[in-house]
C-alpha cells in the first residue's frame, strides 16, 4: 500500500545519484529556498565500480570535481576532501592532475555520506502529473514499501547502461561473457580460461586489456583485443580541442539546427571514443618488455566487426568480417569481455509523461539550453543531466561540464543567478566572431 511521505510538495526530486546528480545535491546544500530530495536504486554511491582497477585515472583534472568549476570555495572540493582525510601534502606531492578513478569514487562517497537529501536504496518507479506538480512513487528496494512524494520539478540523473553489440546480445546473462562495467566482478571467472577475448577500441577495452596484460603471465592465458576502429588510437588531447568540452561550445552548437548537431558530432568521435596516450604507453612498454623473452601471447587487431556470436560446448564462437579486406574469419574462447560503451535510455519511470514530452523526428527529447525538457500541459520542468549530447554537445558526459549543467539548471529554478556562469571561457571563437562583419543573404 502507498504512503505519502513528503507532507508539502518539494521544489525538486531528482532520479538518479550518479557525479552529476551528487554535484547538483551539493551546489544546492547553501541554498536553503530549494528543498529537495534525490533518490538512488543503489545501496550507496558507486561509480562504475567495475572498472575501478588500482591503476587507472581519472581522464580530466582533479578540478573536474563535483563543485570547483562553479565554486570553488564549496566544502565538497576535491581538495577539501583530500584535507579532510589528511593527504593533502600526499597529493601535492603526488604532482599529477590526473587522479586515480578508486580515489574519486571514495571522494564522491565521502560527499554523499554528508548530504541528508540524499535516499539510497530507493527506486523511482513512477512519475505521474497531478495538478500542477508530479507525484513521484518510490520503492525502497529492502522493504519494498512505496512511498509518494509530490514534487514541482524533476531532474534526471539516471545515467547510461552497457551497451551491448547486436552480435552478442543473446549472452548477455552468461557469466562467462560481460561486459566491460562488470569486469571486476567477474575477472576471477574469466581468468581461468585460456584463452580471452576484448572487444572494443575505447578507453575501457584498453583498460582491461591491460589489466589482463599484467596478469598473464602468473594465469597463463591467451589475450585477443579486436576493434572495429581504424585503429588504437589516442583521444585528442591538445589544449584548443579540449575547449570544446566548456560552456562557450555548449552554446554553440546548441544554437545549431537538429541536423547540423547531428552531422557535427558524427565526426567527433576522437575527442571521447579513444584511448588516452599514457594508456597506449603502458600496454605498448608491456609488450615491448615481454618480447625479450619471445613473442607476447597477444593479437590485437582492429578494423575487425563482430557480426556473429554462438556458443560451442564451453566456447565462444565469435565472427567477425575485417572492414578492410572484405572477408570473415572466426575467433574461439572460452571468455569474452564487451567493452562496447554505454547508452543513454529514456527512463522507464517517466512512461506515463511520454507524451507530454515533446521529441525530434528520431525520437529524442528536445531540450533547451537551461536543460529542461521541452513539454506540453506540465507546469514544471523535468531537467536531463547527461542524456543531451544530441542537443548540446560531447561535453554532456564531461565530468568537467558537469558543475557548470549544475549551476545552470539551479539558476533557471530559481529564476536568478545564485551562481554567476563566466560568459567568455576560452580563447577561440566557435561560431563568427563578433569582431568580424557577417553578410545576411536575402531570401529570394
């Protein structure tokens, strides 16, 4: 049976308590006008936990924390965090930008423990329209009491889920076949077979095929990485193209027709699907290394697409077809590991409001720049976080982006400038700049 919880609508709920959604809860902690309350199916904060192996860093700077690009005087900065648990001269020390990923997740958890905003174990199952507000159903996942909450806006920040091939969905429950999100979980299982397989060309395929590198010899199997990319590649990483993860490019492009966007961030792709530089260091001075002793148990191969996928006995059977030479050829082994990204999926709670949430002719939601969905018949806003890259750029996922998406999206709840949002943050001109004199073409 139902229970109301929430004895008074609240200005904001939010879905989801990922880095954005807990750096929204922490910008909004100084402002006592807003209630708000956001709810999590987890237990407790966890961030890609799958994937939190010891060496492997953050691929932004430490200031891409959950608050410092819009306040960097906030009690939840990163260094704050490292003061409290006494490691500041540590991380001075230390002299790199880059953290490590296990650190931050301990980071983002040690700000979460501090919020009494936040609900875990709590399951948004349903938002409906009532009146002018939404009443939001939320089942704690120990009890499996439902609790209602009336709320006047909504945020989402459910984040992404794996994203599996085509060729590989029918195995997506086999412990024998994960993908790469799960990876630790699963790494003593997959180790014991002889030969293992990565998929995938970005930075976590690179990241497990490394950790699998480092064990292999003590395991004593076999390693195939095999990418449908035009190559191992590096992500860009130069100073001007890193300015188009900063609120001046959001602007821009979001200012774009729909199909220009999409034409754009066709070929964007190098600046977030490939591998960061120190990455393809490591696994190449590996390599190199164990090649004194004789070639390195290893194929890695790209251009190569998985087209098919079966199970034999207690193998895999994985086709692929080589993109450049036009013929197929078959891989056996007894693990595989999917390391093929992450999607975004329009939350299954926000169904009943499907209609009132208007869409482009491929289906997607349309947002404003604020971040609020574009809807008909409802009095508030239900705001994205991380599900616009289709409107407003690579930057959606920037860690970096984040804060500023915060700040942006408690501005336009209030309805003024709580946080001040510098307007010229980088050094180039994306569109025309304003020193140059545009020709207006008349319509004929």
């Amino acid at each position: 049976m139902d229970s109301t919880s929430s004895p008074s609508p609240l200005d904001l709920i939010g879905i989801g308590v990922g880095p954005f959604n807990l750096g929204l809860a922490c910008l909004l902690e100084p402002v006592p006008s807003v209630s708000a309350r956001f709810f999590e199916t987890r237990s407790r904060f966890d961030w890609h936990a799958g994937l939190l192996m010891e060496d492997c860093t953050l691929q932004v700077p430490f200031m891409a924390d959950l608050v410092t690009m819009v306040d960097p005087r906030s009690r939840y900065t990163y260094l704050n965090y490292l003061h409290q648990q006494g490691r500041l001269y540590q991380f001075y020390f230390y002299e790199d930008f880059h953290t490590p990923r296990a650190d931050y997740n301990r980071y983002c958890r040690w700000a979460s423990e501090q919020l009494d905003c936040l609900e875990f174990s709590s399951k948004v199952v349903a938002v409906e329209k009532q009146g002018p507000l939404f009443r939001v159903s939320v089942k704690n996942t120990s009890t499996a009491e439902v609790t209602v909450h009336l709320a006047r806006n909504i945020v989402l920040g459910v984040g992404t889920t794996p994203s599996w091939p085509t060729a590989g969905s029918d195995f997506q429950h086999d412990p024998h076949c994960v993908h790469s999100a799960g990876y630790l979980f699963a790494k003593e299982r997959l180790q014991r077979h002889r030969r293992i397989t990565v998929v995938g060309g970005g930075q976590s395929a690179a990241e497990v095929f490394l950790d699998l590198l480092d064990d292999q010899a003590s395991r004593g199997y076999e390693l195939y990485w095999l990418s449908r990319s035009s190559g191992f590649f590096p992500m860009e990483y130069s100073k001007l193209g890193l300015e188009h993860f900063s609120p001046d490019y959001t602007d821009h492009f979001h200012r774009l027709p729909q199909p220009r966007r999409d034409a754009i961030r066709a070929g964007q792709g190098h600046w977030y699907k490939g591998i960061s530089f120190h990455t393809i260091k490591d696994i190449y001075d590996r390599l190199y290394k164990r090649s004194i002793d004789g070639a390195p148990r290893v194929v890695l191969q790209a251009r190569s697409e998985l087209e098919q996928m079966e199970k034999h006995g207690e193998d895999f059977r994985l086709r692929f077809r080589h993109l450049d030479e036009g013929e197929s050829f078959d891989v056996c082994s007894g693990a595989v590991v999917m390391a093929t990204g992450h999607r975004y999926s329009f939350p299954d709670c926000l169904g009943n409001l499907r209609d009132a949430i208007r869409s482009d002719t491929l289906g997607r939601p349309e947002i404003r720049r604020d971040y609020s969905l574009r809807t008909e018949g409802l009095a508030g806003q239900i705001y994205v976080q991380n599900g616009e890259m289709h409107s407003h750029g690579i930057g959606a996922q920037d860690l970096g982006l984040g804060p500023h998406r915060s700040a942006t999206i408690i501005n336009s709840l209030l309805g003024r400038e709580q946080y001040p949002l510098a307007m010229k943050n980088v050094f180039q001109s994306f569109g025309i700049a304003d020193t140059f004199t545009r020709h207006h073409e008349q319509a004929h």
